[in-house]
C-alpha cells in the first residue's frame, strides 16, 4: 500500500526544456508490501503561472529512497525523515540546478 506521509507545495526555482519553473511539490511516500517498508523523497518542479495554477508536471520531477527494510510503518521514523527532508530535497534540487524555498510555503502541509 502507499501512503503520501507528506506532501507541501513551496515557491522554487528551476528550468526544464526551456519551461521556468517557480514551484516545487515536495513529498515523502510510504510504500509497504508484503512484509517490507520503504520511503521515497521526492520533489517535482513546475511552471506555477499564477495563484491558481497546480499543474503538476512530471518531467522535472527527482526521487531518491531514503529507507527500505522489513517492518511497517513507524511514525517515530516518519518524523526522523520529515526533519531531514529539506536537506534530502536541496541536495536532489542541487544536483539540477534548482531551489526550494522552504520558507515560502505556498499551500499547507498535507499529512498522511
């Protein structure tokens, strides 16, 4: 089953195929079968236009695995991963020469 743990959109900066992107949906993604866990950070840039455009598209979009092991979900470890995801996101977000404004949220956090 997955499971979004974390999902939040910021204000960012990147470009792709000639596209500028000015925001980022930021998520860590839970998925357990058969006895086995893992987590996905991962961060997908796109053009944002105005206010009301969340079109997401998913052709600058970088994951990475952050944990795969037996067990379930844990949410002592979920927390762990929340507090190093800036840092997991920036260094993805780096290796493309792109940014994440952390501190320029442009929706609420969702929690899964």
């Amino acid at each position: 089953m997955t499971v979004n743990v974390y999902e939040q959109y910021f204000e960012a900066e990147h470009e792709f195929g000639g596209v500028p992107r000015r925001a980022a949906l930021v998520t860590l993604v839970s998925d357990s079968e058969a006895g086995m866990i893992s987590y996905k950070a991962a961060v997908s840039f796109f053009p944002h236009r105005d206010e009301e455009d969340y079109a997401v598209s998913y052709d600058d979009y970088y994951e990475t695995e952050v944990y795969s092991a037996g067990g379930r979900r844990s949410k002592k470890r979920e927390k762990a991963f929340l507090a190093e995801l800036p840092a997991i996101i920036d260094s993805l977000s780096e290796e493309k020469g792109a940014k994440v404004f952390w501190d320029r949220p442009l929706r609420e956090a969702r929690l899964g």
